[in-house]
C-alpha cells in the first residue's frame, strides 16, 4: 500500500474497517457438529481490520484477522487474512492473497460461518454492460487450481457458467490426481423468484503406471419461492446428489463451498455414499418483536440405497430457527436455534437419535 500515490490522487483515498464477531454454542442432546471431542459448549471471536486504498485505477487491500477460543488457555490465532493489489477498470488484474467466490457460495464461496478461506492467486476480470468473465488461478496443497466462470443477466434472470479444475501435474509427483467441475446456475428474483444448478464432476487418479482410475458424480438444485405477503416468503427446494453403486462411489467434492449454508444450517449431513436428496422448505416472518425471524426444515433421504458403505448414517429430519435482532446500524444480534432427528440408528459416534445446536452471536461491523 505504501507503493500508491495516494497523495496523488486527491479524490480518492484511504479507508479503513473493523469486523468483530463473537459466538456461544451449546448444545443439549448429542454432541456439536456430532464430535463428542468438542464437549457440550464452546465460544469463540473472529476480529478482522482491514485498510484500503485506490488512487486512479490501482487499488489496495491489507487486512488481519484473529480468531480464538474462549477457553481459558487460548493464545489465539493471528495471521494475514488479505493483501492483493488490483490494476485496471474494465479489464482488472488482482495479485495476492484474496476472497473468490462463485454465485451464492456452493462450489466456492468465503465460508464466513468459519472464520473466512482465502486463496493465494491471480484474478483476471473483464465486465461489459451486462456480461462478466472472472479467470482464477491458485495454488494449494500440491495442487493447482483455475476457475473460469462467465456469467450474464438477460430479462431479470442471472446466468453463471462455473468451471473448475484441479490438478497436481505442474508439482509433479507419483501419483496423478486431476477434478473438473463443470455446469450451469441461473436465478431469477422478484415475488416469484426461483433457482436452479446442476454440475457434472470427475476425478481421475494414477499411480506410476498404472492405468487411471475415474470417477465421476453429479449435483442438482432447484428452488422456487413467493412473496406472500412482507411478513411470509415460503421457498421450496430440493437438492440431489447422485451416488454410484459400486466400489467406485464418487463423492461430489463441495470443499471450497459454504458451511452451514447447505442441507441444514447444523450442517450435520454430507453427501456421501448412497448418495443425498434434501426436501427444504424455508421462509422468513418479517418484524417480530424488536427483530427478524426466519425458518428452514429438511428432510434427509438416500439417493442410493444400494450403493457400497450407504448405512443411511445421518439420514433425518431438520429443523432451523433464526432470530435477529438490528442493535445498531453496526451492531447486530443473532440467536439461532437447529434441531437435528436421526431417521436411521444413527451414527457410530453418537449416543442419541436427537441433536440440538442453540447459537447466540454478537457482530460488529464498521
């Protein structure tokens, strides 16, 4: 940032913010997230300060974050959330460590239900009127990554084309591992609003010289609400991911994607073997009381039965509840309350066939 002119540039200039956020869980049956390791309650602050700056057409971002647990024996965890520099306007370089994300967070997204995911890379955006063009590239734990992703707005729907490959051959090594995620989201807004995804990915392994083994699985998501009125917007979805079944199973890798986000906020189930079809229904209420509530329910299923190592575990029913409470125009209240019912035995590691998650948080934005 030292490098700007920024006294050159009398209109543009330097800004600064501060995001605190600080959380209690505890839960009463079962275990949180279904690790007995993590005990029955636990609370933890993410703080994150960050300074811009932009002179001309060359921008800035630096910021820290630290993140701990209230635990009593805690140092925290202090490290260089960002730090990218940005050249360009219509035609944009980004260089350094930054967020990416793509559409609403499934495939890539921030994660900030955690304490945020940020990649070391370059970004190359391009935007004319109503079409975008975002080619990324990273590289991970002896991997690479690149992302190209397009995506356009015609007659109120927006069209986004996701494409992401991952690869260890520039590394090298014994063992060639390789992804490729490909598909099509589209959304449209209003009181009639809908959503719809779909992906194809396939991962392929070779180990010396023997002959690649390929997997492959696919995604779907389709949702569609109406605004009944300010106080009831009731949205439908339902969400299948296919499963093989054979010893080949492919499980459809959403590792970059958000937490919590998908398949009930507890995030108790994944798509594993068998496979996973999620029936949701959500909605918010509007102004109740001094603030916002809103609810989600699911219904777990197996895509698969059949399929190799599909016992069913985690397979039920969900419940989700969220009230926020506006303090300030920075600070804000959330009390949340998930509800999780095994429709199977259960899992090896749990004792309970129900498992609740009751959050209180506090941000801070400025």
């Amino acid at each position: 940032i030292g490098s700007l002119p920024f006294g050159n540039a009398a209109a543009d200039g330097v800004t600064t913010g501060v995001d605190s956020r600080s959380r209690g869980e505890y839960t009463e049956m079962g275990n949180i997230q279904g690790n007995a390791a993590n005990g029955n309650y636990r609370a933890n602050q993410r703080t994150r300060v960050s300074i811009d700056g932009k002179a001309g057409d060359v921008s800035a971002s630096v910021s820290a974050q630290e993140g701990h647990s209230w635990d009593g024996g805690s140092t925290g965890d202090l490290n260089l959330y960002e730090a990218w520099v940005q050249w360009g306007t219509d035609l944009t370089f980004r260089a350094g460590r930054q967020e990416f994300a793509m559409d609403e967070g499934r495939l890539m997204g921030h994660d900030d239900w955690n304490h945020g995911r940020t990649y070391d890379g370059l970004l190359i955006g391009y935007g004319s009127g109503d079409y975008n063009l975002n080619i990324f590239a990273t590289r991970g734990e002896g991997s690479d990554l690149f992302v190209l992703n397009p995506s356009t707005s015609m007659s109120g729907i927006d069209i986004s084309v996701p494409i992401m490959y991952v690869t260890n051959a520039i590394g090298g090594g014994d063992t060639d591992v390789s992804s490729l995620t490909a598909g099509l989201y589209a959304k449209s807004e209003g009181d009639l609003s809908w959503r719809g995804e779909g992906y194809f990915q396939q991962n392929s392994i070779a180990i010396g010289d023997a002959e690649a083994t390929t997997t492959s699985g696919m995604m779907v998501s389709v949702a569609l609400g109406y605004k009944v009125s300010d106080t009831m917007s009731p949205t439908l979805n339902i969400d299948y991911t296919g499963a093989a079944a054979d010893e080949n199973a492919h499980f459809f890798d959403t590792e970059m994607g958000n937490t919590h986000q998908y398949n009930g906020a507890a995030d108790m189930v994944t798509a594993g073997a068998g496979g996973l079809i999620d029936v949701g229904i959500s909605t918010g209420f509007g102004k109740m009381g001094p603030g916002s509530l809103s609810a989600g329910f699911h219904y777990f299923m197996l895509a698969d039965a059949d399929a190799v190592d599909a016992d069913g575990a985690g397979v039920g029913m969900e419940l989700d509840l969220d009230y926020s409470i506006k303090i300030s125009d920075v600070l804000n209240l959330t009390i949340s309350e998930y509800l999780f019912i095994d429709g199977d035995e259960g899992a090896a590691d749990r004792n309970v066939s129900m498992h609740d998650l009751t959050m209180v948080q506090l941000s801070l934005a400025l």
